[in-house]
C-alpha cells in the first residue's frame, strides 16, 4: 500500500482536532493526546462526516445520532452504529502526517 501526504501536523495541532482528507472515500485524521489516527471519514451508521465529530481519549463521537468508534481499532463502541470503520496506518514524516491506504 502506498503512503500519501494527507496533511501538515499544523492541520490537526490540538487535542481533540480532526482534518477532512478529499479522498474516494473520505478520510479522517485526528489528533487524540497528541496520537494521530486516520479512519474512514463516513460514519457508518448515517454517512455523515466524522472529521466534525467530537474527539476525546481515542474515541470519536459522531455529531448526528452521537454514535462512538474507537480511533485505534475502528470499533463501533455505542448504538446507534454497529459496523466498524475503517482505520489506516499513520506516520510523521518530518511536519507531513502520512496515510498508508489500500
């Protein structure tokens, strides 16, 4: 799988920050305790965007119907979503965050 530039560390600065990628299909980068994690940005239960969800301890909570996956595994964590998302591979290359997508 190739790694792609998906955005700058200065996209996603702060705790609890999350970055829209303009991929097919969307991916969401987030920056949870100072971790990145990259998942499908389409929540699984109503396909709305995760990126303007809310970010709290490896978790994000979809702004819609208050859904929750995990960031590190893509686990559905609360009803009304049961299907997990799809999560990738993050890495720093110098101040570029990197996705590693099929």
């Amino acid at each position: 799988m190739p790694w792609i530039a998906a955005c700058s560390v200065d996209d996603v600065p702060d705790d609890g920050d999350s970055f829209k990628v303009e991929t097919t299909p969307p991916i969401a980068i987030f920056n949870s305790a100072g971790q990145y994690f990259a998942t499908a940005d389409t929540c699984t239960h109503a396909e709305f965007s995760l990126s303007e969800g809310y970010v709290e301890d490896c978790t994000v909570e979809c702004p819609v119907h208050l859904a929750t996956f995990c960031l590190k595994t893509g686990a559905a964590l609360k009803l009304p979503a049961t299907e997990t998302l799809q999560t990738y591979p993050v890495r720093v290359s110098g101040d570029a965050i990197e996705i590693d997508v099929p």
